[in-house]
C-alpha cells in the first residue's frame, strides 16, 4: 500500500521499521518538529524522525495540520491509507479523509478503556492486570473510533511502563502488519458506550509517593511513572526517585526503612526499594546507591 506514516517517540519506532520491511511505500513520513533537548538545549529531532530519516525517507514536521496548504500537501500524496502511532497533533477532518482507507491508529489499551494521552502509564499506576493493543480506525472524537483489530497483553506485577511500552510497540508493529494485509475484509467494531476512561497526560504534580497506601498501590503508582517523570520521595534532605520495586510482607509505620537494605513499609506491607535514582544521577540498583547513601533501618522516607 501507499501510505503515511505519522508519529514521534520511540514508541512509534518499531511500527514504522515493521512498515518498511513489509514492502509498502512509505510516501512519508510524519513527525513532531525538533525541540532544543539535553545540556546544549539544540534541536533534537523525535526518534521516528531520526529513523526515518536513517531509512532515506521523507519527513515532514508541521506545527499543525490545521491550515489549508499542510492540508493539501497531505491530499497530494494520494494516499491508500495513513497509519498513526503516538503522533501527538488532533489530525482534523480533511487530514482523516484524504487516504482512501482513512487513518489508521496503534493504540495500547483496552479501548474504550484508557483512551487518551498516556494510556500505558494510566493502566499500570491504576494496577490493571491485563490491557491490549488496538487497531482503530480514527474519528474526530478522541480514541472513539471503531476496533478493526485488538490482542490481549498482561501486564506482570514486576514490569514498568517503559517495559510494557516497549513490549506493545513490538505487537502493535505485528497486529498492524496483520492488519493492512486484510484491511479489505475487516469489520470496524464500534466501541463499547460502557466502561469508558480517559488517560489524562501525567502532571509532575502526581509524582510523590504516598506511603500510607496499601504497598501493591505504591508499587503501581511507582512503575506507572517509570521512568518518567519519576515516583520521588524525600529523604534526609534529598529527593529520591524510585524506579522499580517489589511488595513484602513487612509492618510498620508507613515511609519507615524496616532494615538497611531497602525495605519501606507502606500502609499495608512493605516495598522493597530495586532501583533508585538521587538528584542529578542516572538511575542505579540500590546497593550501588547505598555504598555513598546508607538507609538505615528508622529512616522516614517522605
């Protein structure tokens, strides 16, 4: 087929790859504009661009695809269909009419549940067991059009947000494939009017650990925000991140270290603490971090 293709993080990375490999064309591709990124503050293009960029194909970066030229430069493609992973621009109706076959989106929830900005980050912080990787047909509304296709995904009690997008990048890239093969014969199933939940794009402001919450929900809400923004705390004076942990049977005054090897109690059960991040470091297994940082046991983490 002849298609775009229109995304930005690496989230998007493997469906683009997945793309080329099947042998469609891609006429181009759609991206994020560069924004100044790291120490040096320079442009930094998103990593679908960077990658399509290193397969020789044509990038685009619209601010918006609102005005009348980007909206023609769109239809002038002539287009099969367009293909849509974690793009981040409202595509408005002419941009969703143009392709033969309309657009086409990877969504990473169990739609109608989590539709929105930061669906895998909500559907672990919210301790769901199981999600799913959608193929949609898009619609003005958001995430509201119908299911061409959907696989079911567990979400292991020990695995992160970045684990878990990593894992559906890679069946999104497959189902998509599967998808464009019998594109011709799939039924677009209306979503549910029931169970519906919108995942909101996260605000730092959620970030500090509550403690006196059960243990498996600070560890959701931990691994829901790893690695970013980061679940952080205070203790002695410093900010901590913390980025991975594991639920014990342990009792105590919630945010107390009961041992010295990492182990918090929460209002129900204890966290162990596996990985951790200080101010101004990169994340590191906790005994690395304990040789310059001790935690006794009686220090408050708050």
């Amino acid at each position: 087929m002849k298609l775009a293709f229109m995304g930005s993080p690496d989230f998007a990375v493997p469906a683009l790859d997945a793309l080329v490999e099947a042998g469609h064309d891609v006429a181009a591709v759609y991206a994020q504009p560069p924004r100044p990124a790291g120490r040096g503050k320079k442009d930094r293009p998103t990593a679908v661009h960077a990658r399509a960029d290193a397969l020789g194909l044509e990038v685009r970066t619209p601010k918006s695809l609102r005005d009348p030229e980007a909206q023609a430069a769109f239809a002038g493609l002539d287009l099969d269909v367009a293909v849509v992973a974690a793009y981040g621009l409202i595509l408005p109706q002419p941009i969703l009419d143009a392709p033969k076959h309309g657009c086409l989106n990877i969504h990473p929830s169990a739609l109608p549940r989590w539709r929105g900005a930061a669906p895998i980050q909500r559907a672990v912080m919210a301790g769901d067991t199981e999600t799913q990787i959608c193929i949609m047909q898009m619609e003005a509304g958001l995430d509201t059009g119908p299911v061409l296709m959907r696989e079911d995904a567990v979400i292991r009690p020990d695995e992160t947000a970045a684990d878990l997008q990593n894992r559906l990048a890679v069946d999104g890239a497959r189902l998509l494939i599967k998808a464009l093969a019998q594109l011709d014969s799939l039924t677009p199933i209306p979503q549910a009017e029931d169970g519906v939940t919108y995942a909101a794009k996260i605000d730092k402001a959620e970030a500090r650990i509550d403690w006196t919450l059960p243990a498996s929900q600070v560890r959701a809400h931990i691994h829901g925000l790893s690695p970013f923004p980061g679940a952080w705390c205070e203790v002695q004076g410093e900010r901590l991140k913390i980025h991975t942990v594991a639920v014990e049977s342990a009792t105590g005054d919630p945010g107390t270290t009961l041992d010295d090897a990492g182990l918090i109690a929460c209002g129900t059960d204890a966290l162990r603490l596996i990985r951790v991040q200080r101010a101004g470091k990169p994340a590191m297994a906790l005994e690395a971090v304990l040789n310059g940082f001790p935690l006794p046991a009686g220090e408050t983490l708050a």
